[in-house]
C-alpha cells in the first residue's frame, strides 16, 4: 500500500476519535436532554436507510435503476408484509439473479 493510503486511513481514525470525544467534552459529564436522545436515536436507521437508497439506485456517478433495484423492491416488500428477513434476503437475490440472467 501506499503512503497516501496509509495517512488517509490514519486521518479518518483521527478524526473519528475527536468526534466520539467532543460528545463527552461539550457534556461535562451531565445528562443528554431527553430532546437529544429521541434524534440520536433516530439517526442509525436514517443513515441505514440513506445507505440503502444509495446503494440500490446509484450506478457510479449516475441514477440508475436495474435488476438490484427490483431485488431490492421485492424485498422491501415482503418485509413490509411482516415476512421473515431470511425470506426477504433469499427472494430478493433470487429476483435480481433473474433478471440479470434475462437482461
């Protein structure tokens, strides 16, 4: 590996340990309002969520939808229809495997 890959890894692991320590730092040690802890812990399923809708519509530096947005759809679905999350993972690879094989 290269230098740069090193220092870039190094900065990220910097950066991350004083964003985990500003939280305790600006709090001097007293409670997180009740306020602050319904949007904290909000936040993981909304990064998820971005996580996903990039995921499944981003195609390098486009918008794109294909066989990975209709696995994903299918699966979304089942899960919405209270099915079980093994089924979903399995039926929504099955339905992209498809249409990549049809396309």
């Amino acid at each position: 590996m290269t230098a740069t890959i090193w220092c870039t890894i190094a900065g990220c692991a910097v950066v991350t340990a004083v964003i985990k320590g500003i939280g305790p730092v600006a709090l001097g040690g007293r409670d997180i309002p009740p306020r602050f802890l319904g949007v904290i812990a909000l936040m993981a399923p909304a990064l998820l969520a971005a996580l996903v809708v990039t995921s499944t519509f981003a195609d390098k530096d486009q918008w794109h939808v294909g066989a990975h947005t209709v696995g994903v759809a299918v699966g979304g679905l089942i899960l919405v229809r209270r099915g079980p999350l093994v089924l979903a993972v399995v039926v929504a690879v099955a339905v992209t495997a498809l249409l990549r094989a049809v396309t």
